[in-house]
C-alpha cells in the first residue's frame, strides 16, 4: 500500500492536449520517458519537437498520487 503513496501521475490535458492520456511512475524520469513514447506515437510529433519547454511543461504538472 505505502508504494501507491508514492506514485507520481501526469495527464496530457494539463498542458494543452485534448487527450486523455496519463503517465503512472516512481519517479519524474519514468513519466518523462512515458511522454516521450506518448507524444511520438500518439501526437505524431518528432523527438526534436519534446523541447526543453516542453519537458518542463510537463515536469511543473507531475503531481504526487493517492492511485
């Protein structure tokens, strides 16, 4: 039970994308990693198109989660 006390959860929404998308990891790297993966696949977007203001976008709506 105490290792859910620590996840970590991002949703796609919260910077912009109507997308219902959301990352679960341990660890700020791990949803990183899901996001790449994500808006490759997903958005269709380039690896050069993740950009640093992008990453840190993403990293400022990283919330700590109960599930």
């Amino acid at each position: 039970m105490a290792e859910k006390l620590n996840m970590l959860k991002f949703q796609c929404r919260s910077v912009g994308f109507d997308c219902d998308f959301t990352a679960k990891g341990k660890t700020e790297d791990e949803i990183l990693a899901q996001c790449a993966a994500h808006a490759t696949k997903d958005h269709n977007m380039k690896p050069e198109e993740i950009t640093e203001e992008l990453k840190g976008k993403i990293k400022s709506n990283i919330h700590k989660s109960w599930f």
